[in-house]
C-alpha cells in the first residue's frame, strides 16, 4: 500500500504526506486524466461531496457498496440523484 500512488482531492490542502498528490481545482477534470492513463483501477474510499461530483461527470464505472450497521442522530442520503440522466443498476 505504502508504494501505490494516491490521490488527495482538497480545496485547502497544500501539502500530502504517503506518497499522495494534492489535486486542486478542477477535480473532474483531473480524474479524467487520471482515467486516461495506462494502469489499474481507481479506488475510493469513503463518502461525501467528491462521490456526487463523480457520480454528475459521469466518472464513476463501478460502485461497491459496503454496509455497517450503525446508528445517526440525522440521517442523509448518499445516491441523491444529482444528475437525472445517471441510472445505478445493482449487481450480485
């Protein structure tokens, strides 16, 4: 894991540490690079702000979704659709 390139979108950030890249600015446009690049997948860990940029722009090709019980004072819906014309189509 120390070896893999990462990737750390931030709007603050100026600095990484673990072998990370700050990407600043337009994030959508820096996954696409990153997609067009020769290698293996994209991985992302965690949920917030940057799933709906992908999920709008169309950047994202596959979503594994793991599910921990847990329990929140507020509750918030993670696939909002912020885009009509994106659909999810569930694999087992």
């Amino acid at each position: 894991m120390n070896s893999i390139p990462k990737y750390v979108a931030s709007r603050t950030l100026k600095k990484a540490s673990w072998n990370a890249s700050v990407i600043h600015g337009d994030i959508a446009d820096e996954v696409r690079k990153l997609k067009s690049q020769p290698g293996k997948d994209i991985v992302k860990y965690g949920t917030g702000l940057l799933d709906r940029v992908l999920f709008a722009q169309r950047l994202v090709d596959l979503l594994c979704i793991i599910v921990y019980p847990f329990r929140s004072a507020t509750a918030h819906t993670y696939l909002k659709r912020s885009n009509p014309r994106c659909t999810y189509a569930c694999r087992t």
